[in-house]
C-alpha cells in the first residue's frame, strides 16, 4: 500500500491538481500525474495527465445550465482520481496554493475551522487568488472532512526579508496592523532557492535575481538562497507590468480616479486587477505570445513597457543585493519566451552579462557566455513539488493526522 497527497492551486476560472506518491524508498514526492479542470463559469473542460506527460483525459463537463463552480470541479478530480487510482494507494492528505498568509503564517499550516477564519480574513489583499482557494479547501472538506488538508503560503518565503526591506512609511500603527511588503510567488522562488546548486555550484549562496515571469509577474533578490527583496508588495498589484494587473503604481492615480474620476473602490479595483497590464497598454490582449505575433503598435508597446520594468526592476534589486552574481528566469514566459530573455539580458549588458544567443535559442539551462561575469539561467520552476513535500513533512511529523483509506467515490 503506498500512500499519495493531492496537491491544488485553485485560480478564479481553474482548478490545478497534482498527485504525489510518498515515502517508500525517495526521500522526496514523486508526481503520478496532474491535469486542471478550466473554464469555471463558463464551458467547463476537464484534462488529466501522466507522470510522462502524455493525456490521459480530455473532456468537456456537461452542460447543466448553470455555471461550473469550484465545487463541481473538486468534484469532477475526486472522480477522476477514484477511477483511476490504483488499487494500492491511498490518500492521505491534500495540499493547496494560497496566495496571502499575512504576517502570522510564515510556514504551512494545517487548516481547520480557526485557520479558514483567518485566511477568510485576508481575502481582500488577494481577491483573484484567496477567495478561490478557500472555495476549494470547503469543497473538498465537504466531501472528505477527515482528509488532513494543508495551506502552503505564497508570502512564507519573503519573511527572511529584513525590516526595512518589509516596511512602508507609514504611521507605525498602520503597519503594526499588518500593512507592509509580503512579497509573492513565494513557493516559486522556494523551489529555485532550492535547486540553485545543481546550476550554479558554490554561486548558489551569492547574489542572485530570480524572474518569475508569467501572467503574474514579479522578481526576488536572493543572497544565501533567501529572500532579501522582492518587487511586489501589499498586494499581488505590485511590481511589473503583468498580463492584466498594473504593477507598480503612484498611489496618487488611485486618489485621481475615485476624487476626478468618481470611481468606486469596486470599479478601480476591478480596473487595476482586470482591465490593465498588457491588456490595458496594448487594448488587445493580456497573452504575450498573441501580442508578440500581431503588428499593432499598442502590441509592441506593451512589450516594451513589460521588459523595461523588468530591467529596472532588476537594477533595484541589485542594490538591494549590493552587486549581481547570476540572474534566473523561470515560469511561463521566462521559461518559453528567448526574445524577452534577450531583451533584458542585452538591456541589462551593464551588469556584466553577455547572453549566448544559440544556448538562449535552444533554451539551455546557461544562457549567458562563460566569459560573462554574470551568469544568466533557465530554470523551469515546481511549486506542485515543493507542496507536496511540505505536506508530507507535516502530515509524517504529526502524530495526530491518522493515516486512513480516504479516497471515496463522489458525488
């Protein structure tokens, strides 16, 4: 009998799983499968994958008349997962993304009633990210209350930042009640944290830049593989341009918009969130792939703003750091796109790096020349992983998580 944790990352119209087999003979989980059911709210798609990759299911969920929420789809993946399970596994707890742990949950936690308040509480700092994976952690406690779910933090990594690195200037009893720089995409820059040393040796420990570039974008300066300092603040708003959030932004534009403008918080919120970014700039997309390939000069626009905030962004960070001894891209975009990688590396010549145009080309975990004093990598990230271990870790050092058969068919 081997057991296997479910690993989730629910989004506003998704629902990513992931399944892990642990313990045995690997000191590490190791992924079975994984798949999404996309389309919430509207034409519902259910897809599942090998451990190699290769599909194993791909079909739209029937049409009810009513939306599919994330409910339905908790639903749709336990069904899935007790079809085809083999008859030797058992589940044993289940990990999920959550954006926002604000400053009391610096590690993952397990979550029950007290937890869910508190998180319940914090919606507001991440309303695209929190209320979704909270919906998911009631739909699946409905359905298995006594499976051990665990809530792994996107903010947990920045708490190594210093103070002054975490501050605003504000009135202290402002910030004493939680308004301060938390930083994101905490779980990607964990997983990079930890494989740096396979890339860059004895410069793993030194002064590193991770890019985390995607639909949501941000960058961390690393030194001894933790975080320093990071680009987004308060809210997942901060920063660079994304696909549709703003990114770094005079608070005075939002005074301008309510006192000039009449806006409501509502209206400037869903503004900023929803209808800016590259969406906003070009007025024609939030997907770089599809500006990248249209000729409109608002598509090439939004591109150059995406890159040169990334490049200054950067050149913050390296103060921060006090010097730059190798920059990482990672997530959809850094992983994918070699011309933005080459745009900022050449943008960012000043710093001492000299790009290799064929190993950025053919996508090579060094992308920079080795005459480059500093050294530029592709390094595809695994927040699914690093999940699933922490959930293992948890549920192995807790006497009171009972291990049982807790897979069921579902309704």
């Amino acid at each position: 009998m081997s057991d296997v944790i479910l690993v989730l990352d629910a989004g506003s119209s998704s629902l990513k799983f992931a399944v892990y087999e642990v313990g045995g003979s690997s000191e590490h989980p190791s992924r079975l499968g994984h798949g999404q059911v996309e389309g919430l709210r509207a034409t519902a798609r259910f897809q599942a994958f090998g451990a190699d990759g290769r599909p194993l299911d791909d079909t739209l969920l029937p049409d009810t008349g009513c939306p599919t929420t994330h409910d339905d789809a908790m639903g749709r993946v336990l069904a899935w997962l007790q079809a085809h399970r083999d008859g030797s596994q058992r589940l044993v707890a289940a990990g999920h993304r959550v954006v926002h742990g604000g400053a009391k949950f610096a590690a993952p936690v397990r979550v029950d009633a007290a937890v869910l308040v508190q998180l319940d509480a914090l919606s507001g700092l991440a309303p695209l990210h929190q209320p979704p994976a909270l919906h998911a952690i009631r739909a699946l406690q409905a359905r298995m209350p006594q499976l051990p779910q665990v809530a792994c933090f996107d903010t947990a990594f920045h708490r190594t930042q210093p103070e002054v690195a975490q501050a605003y200037a504000l009135p202290r009893a402002l910030c004493d009640e939680g308004i301060r720089r938390y930083g994101f995409h905490g779980l990607s820059y964990q997983y990079i944290a930890q494989v740096l040393p396979q890339f860059l040796g004895d410069k793993a420990d030194g002064r590193v830049v991770v890019a985390h570039l995607g639909s949501g974008a941000s960058m961390c300066a690393l030194h001894g593989r933790r975080s320093v300092a990071s680009t987004m603040g308060f809210t997942a708003l901060d920063g660079l341009v994304m696909g549709t959030r703003c990114g770094n932004l005079d608070p005075g534009v939002v005074l301008y918009l309510i006192e000039q403008k009449g806006m409501t918080a509502g209206q400037v919120s869903d503004l900023l969130y929803k209808r800016s970014g590259l969406l906003g700039v070009s007025g024609l997309s939030s997907d770089l792939r599809e500006l990248a390939a249209n000729a409109e000069p608002t598509a090439a626009e939004a591109i150059e703003l995406f890159v040169y905030r990334i490049v200054r962004e950067l050149g913050s960070l390296v103060a921060a750091l006090g010097g730059l001894d190798a920059i990482v891209f990672t997530a959809g975009i850094g992983e994918h796109s070699a011309d933005i990688r080459q745009r900022v590396c050449e943008q960012a010549r000043w710093l001492g790096i000299e790009l290799d145009d064929q190993a950025n080309s053919d996508q090579r975990p060094r992308i920079s020349g080795q005459s480059s004093r500093v050294s530029a990598w592709v390094i595809p990230t695994d927040e699914e992983s690093i999940i699933a271990d922490a959930v293992w870790r948890l549920v192995s050092d807790d006497g009171s998580f009972e291990v049982r058969e807790c897979i069921a068919a579902s309704s």
